[in-house]
C-alpha cells in the first residue's frame, strides 16, 4: 500500500480538510465579534495562531489514532480485518459537506446580504427640509429622465470605529473615491452635496439611487484601529439591488491608497468602462496620498458647510480655514484645500464691517491663494471656474471673455462659486446649460435649480424661470434663498401681493436679502414713501443694508450714483458693483460713469454694459 492510500485509509487527508474548513470558519465568526467589540489586535492573531498551530496536531491524530465503537484507539492496536475506516470516512464526509454548507452559507451573507455590523445606513432625505414626493408644481423643468447606464453615486462611507474622528477618514475615502471616478470621461459621477446628504440615515439604496438619477451607487463602511484599517465595499445596481462587486480590504494605513486605486479599478470593470493608462493615471493623480491631510480637510470642509448653514458665517469659516491652512502644510499641492479656502477671503472682502486695510489684505491673499488652487487643481473643469475667478478679482479683465467661453465649454461637473455674476453681463442663456449640467450633478441641491431659473428670469423669460423656481420650491422646501428669487420672479410678472407674501420667509437671512424682501415689493407698487420707511429701518438694524440698490429702486440717483462711485473705489471694485447689479433685477442700478473702474474693466473684456431691467420700479427712471 502506498503511502498517500495509507494516508487515505486512516483519514487523515479528510481529516484535515475539516479542520481547514471549520478553522476557517471559526476564524471568520471571531474576527467578526471581536470586530464589533473593539477587542484588541493581539486577541484575533492569538486566535489564528492557535487554529494553525492546531493543523499539525489534528492530522497527528488522524495518523496515530483509530475512532472505533469501543473508542479511540491506537491504529497499531486495531485489528484491519475489523476496522470501521470506511464507516468513519463516510461520517467525516458529511462532517466536511455539513461544515462547507455553513461556510458558504456565511459567505453568501458576508458578500451579498452584507454584514449587518457594516452596512453604511444611508436616506432618501437630504439634509434640507425637503419633501419625500419629488414632483414639481411644474412640468417642464421636473420632468424626470431614465439615468444613463454609466452612471454612479458614492455614498458616504460609515465609520465603524469608536473614534469619532475617524468620521473624518471615513469621508475623505469615500471623496477621494468620487474624485477618482470623477476622472473617467464616460462615467457621470454625481457629486459630494448630494451623495453625502445620505450620510447617517436609513434608506434603500435603489430608493437613493432612483433619488439621485443614477444607475449604480458605490456604499461601503471603514473601521480603523492604530494603524490597521477594514474596509468592506458594495457596487449595488439600482434597477434591481444586484451587487455587481463587493470586497472586504484588511490592510494597514500605508496601503489605504492602493485600495482606493483597486476600487475604483473595480468599479470601472464592474461597469465595463475601459481604462487605458491615461485614464488610471489620472484618476491616481486626483488623489491627495495623505491620510492626516485628507483628514484635516474633512474637518474644515464639514466647518465650511456649517458656515453656510445655521452657524456663524466668518468665525467658522476662520475655524475651516485653519484646518485647510493644515492640510496644505502636509500637501502643499492639495487643490481642492486651497480652492474651498478662497471663501474666507471672499467673505472679509465683501463685508463693510471689516477695515479697508483688513480688506485689501483679504484681496491680496485671495488671489494668491487663487492662483495656487489653479496651479494644484487637477480637475481640468474646476481649473476653468478658478480661472474665471482670478479674472473678477484682478484689476484687468482683458482675457474675461475668453474664460467665460472656457468655461461654458468645460466638460463635467460644475463647480461655481460667483459665476451667477456674469448673468448679469448677459450671459443668462448661455449658462443656462451649464445649471442644468449642475442640476444633473447635484440634484439634492438648490443652487443648480435656483441659478438655473434666475438665469431665464435675467434673460427676460420670467414663466420659465419662475417654473424651475417652483420646482425647486417643491423639491426642497422653504429656503430664503430660493423664496428671494421667486419673489424676483413676481415682481418681474406685477404679482406683487404674491411677491410681498414672501417676505417673512426671505427675512430668515436678513444680512443678505431681509431688506429686499420688504422694500422691493413696495418700490414695485409705487409705495416709495413706505418702501423708504422699510428701508430706513433695515438701516438701523444693519447699517449699509441695501444702501446702492436700494437708493435705485426708490429713484435716488444721485445717492446712488455716490454710492456706487464709493463701492467702485473699494478693493477688488468692480467685482462687488457687479455684486449689486446682479441682486437689484432693475437694470443698471447707477450711471456707468459714476464707476470708472468698473468702466474700465468692461471696455478691457469688450462688454457692453446694457443689463435687462426685469422689474419695473416707477421711481426708477433711468
């Protein structure tokens, strides 16, 4: 008898193929438990090193041992004429198919049911007060459109660790993910505002994908400890809830990058996107290969999106600030960081109430900090927008024409930040495009929606614009933002008692549009007495509160000649008359003369300045 028959006979081969395979699965069920626990790394390695040091006893045994009706015997002492080798081979056959029965059963829950401790809870709902219905009191705007085939959402990856900080590292995997996928050309990538609206609710994921107009939604979960860090991740299609792909990374800090490069890989095969070397070395170039910096930058992008909400603009902005002053120590070229920065800048320029000298330092700083976020910035569609904003805040304007074109042109997915300026310019169909780009992109957002129909309310088309206006409305509710442009709209259409219906909800935000919300209504009927005594008391409360177009829209021409002469002299000028024309609706809100800085700028960019009067103002005659 040869020796692998003997080995055979004494079931020593089926012997250990049990241990294997329920070692296996011991191994997986601990470091599952000990996962949700928190328990330390040493207690899952103890584990794994008893279960292998075991192999060569369990096969030892199999070798020198007999299992026999009276019990275990040494196989030296069992008589082969009465062995029960085969009975016993027989039971340890179905021993191994009852254990292999029970792995696969655990694999076929751990990859496509998902491990309940690891699912990314996701919603529906985004973080503004928006409706669960989402069609509009209109029809042309909101009609809702199949998603292209490649297409694809990134969910907020969930942070399984108990640090809370690592909500951070969570986030930045799950952008610097979209930012690779964002790289393949025939792959729409919709972006961060409302793929992380989603992030700590509960929603089915072809609910969300069907919300997000996208065919396919990335989701995943990280759990980090020390140095070592789980990821677990899901391609999901939406039209059925199939997983295309799912794979769980164990890994250290260092290769965190290598996994995000196989995921997006991943991803692009899943959905049959080929990738040559151009396309994977851009997608690699996006990233930021830094975790502490990608990290640093969460918390300041998570301080700037709070800055725009409920909490103080400037402190907080000064605190975000301060960690993408952090970021970019540890990644001078982080783009995106010196980009989001420029709107602390922004901000101290456009407020009075700092000093002159405190704001033109603020200009300086902005256009340095400009040209570094253009240098560094890899997305060739944000470095369009940058670059048009470089030309704003100048004082020479002569290339203004060329980066408008430039940037209408851009493929992608918008990233404006002033460019509803130029509307005012003239350019209200032109971008009209590039809004419903964004609208596409960012369909949880009210930017796209609100900006889509100032630009036909500017360009003279007031239904269609008041229709996209109320589709917005009905998407996400009561917001100042996009109430200040349906009563534009209204006052535009002479549906003025509607119009003045909406103050309360614009006053919501009263340094930006309180003052409007009452004076503007009132000017537009002719009321120039109480729209005055409104604005005087807007005065009071916040002192330059719609001082230039206010003194318009009452037919102070000489104040707001004065006024806009002032405005003009001011750092980066021209930028913050334009601010004022585009906010007043009524045309040109001063004589172009009084601004010759601002005249000097449109004859340098060959712009005629000719704005549209969209709301007729009795007093205004000019």
């Amino acid at each position: 008898m040869s020796f692998f028959e003997e080995l055979k006979r004494r079931n020593v081969i089926r012997v250990g193929i049990a241990y294997v395979v329920i070692a296996w699965l011991i191994a997986q069920v601990a470091d599952l438990a000990l996962g949700n626990f928190e328990a330390p790394g040493w207690v899952i390695k103890t584990i794994l090193l008893v279960l292998a040091l075991g192999l060569p006893v369990a096969v030892f045994f199999a070798w020198a041992f007999e299992l026999t009706p009276e019990g275990i015997k040494k196989e030296s002492d069992v008589d082969r004429r009465e062995s029960i080798t085969p009975k016993t081979g027989r039971k340890l056959d179905r021993v191994i198919i009852g254990v292999l029965v029970l792995a696969v059963a655990y694999f076929a829950v751990d990859k496509f049911l998902l491990r309940s401790s690891d699912r990314a809870p996701v919603a529906h709902q985004a973080e503004t007060t928006a409706p669960a219905a989402l069609q509009t009191e209109t029809t042309a705007p909101a009609e809702a459109t199949a998603p292209t085939e490649k297409s694809i959402a990134v969910l907020p990856f969930v942070n399984m660790s108990a640090d809370p900080d690592n909500e951070y590292f969570a986030d930045g995997l799950s952008e610097e993910l979209l930012n690779q996928l964002a790289q393949i050309p025939e792959l729409m990538v919709v972006g961060r505002t409302s793929s992380f609206s989603f992030k700590g609710k509960n929603e089915d994921l072809r609910s969300i994908g069907t919300t997000l107009g996208v065919a396919h939604v990335l989701e995943g979960s990280v759990r980090r400890q020390a140095e070592k860090v789980r990821i677990t991740t899901q391609l999901i299609r939406v039209s059925d809830g199939f997983h295309l792909w799912s794979e769980t990374y164990d890994r250290t800090l260092e290769n965190v990058f290598a996994i995000q490069d196989d995921i997006a890989a991943s991803v692009a095969r899943a959905l049959r996107l080929v990738l040559d070397d151009e396309a994977r070395n851009a997608m690699q170039a996006v990233g930021v290969r830094n975790v502490d910096a990608f990290v640093a930058y969460q918390k300041g992008y998570d301080l700037y999106q709070k800055a725009h909400g409920d909490a103080p603009t400037l402190a907080t902005l000064a605190e975000a600030h301060r960690e993408f002053e952090r970021a970019i120590e540890l990644v001078p070229e982080f783009g995106a960081a010196w980009w989001t920065m420029t709107d602390y800048y922004a901000h101290v320029l456009v407020d009075q109430k700092f000093s002159r000298d405190e704001r033109e330092q603020a200009l300086t700083d902005l256009r340095i900090v400009l040209d570094a976020a253009k240098k560094h910035t890899k997305d060739p569609t944000r470095r369009a927008f940058i670059a048009l904003e470089q030309v704003l805040f100048s004082d020479d304007w002569t290339t203004l024409v060329d980066r408008i074109e430039a940037m209408l042109s851009a493929p992608g997915c918008p990233t404006p930040v002033w460019t509803e300026l130029i509307q005012i310019l003239g350019y209200g169909e032109a971008l009209a495009p590039m809004w419903e780009r964004s609208m596409r992109c960012e369909p949880l957002s009210f930017i796209g929606w609100g900006n889509r129909g100032s630009a036909d309310i500017l360009s003279g088309k007031l239904q269609s614009g008041l229709d996209y206006i109320l589709a917005a409305r009905s998407r996400f509710g009561v917001h100042p933002s996009i109430s200040h442009w349906h009563q534009r709209a209204l006052l535009g259409l002479g549906r003025f008692e509607e119009a003045a219906a909406l103050a309360p909800e614009i006053i919501e935000e009263p340094d930006f549009y309180g003052w409007s919300a009452e004076v503007m209504p009132l000017a537009a009927q002719g009321k120039i007495d109480e729209a005055r005594a409104a604005l005087a008391r807007w005065k009071q409360s916040y002192g330059d509160a719609g001082d230039l177009a206010g003194a318009a829209v009452l037919g102070d021409r000489e104040e707001a000649n004065r006024l806009a002469a002032q405005l003009d002299a001011e750092p980066a000028g021209p930028f913050l008359v334009l601010i004022t024309a585009h906010e007043c609706f009524c045309g040109s809100p001063f004589d172009l003369d009084a601004t010759p800085n601002f005249k000097a700028r449109l004859k340098e960019a060959g712009i005629e300045w000719n704005p549209r009067s969209i709301i007729d103002f009795p007093a205004k005659d000019w």
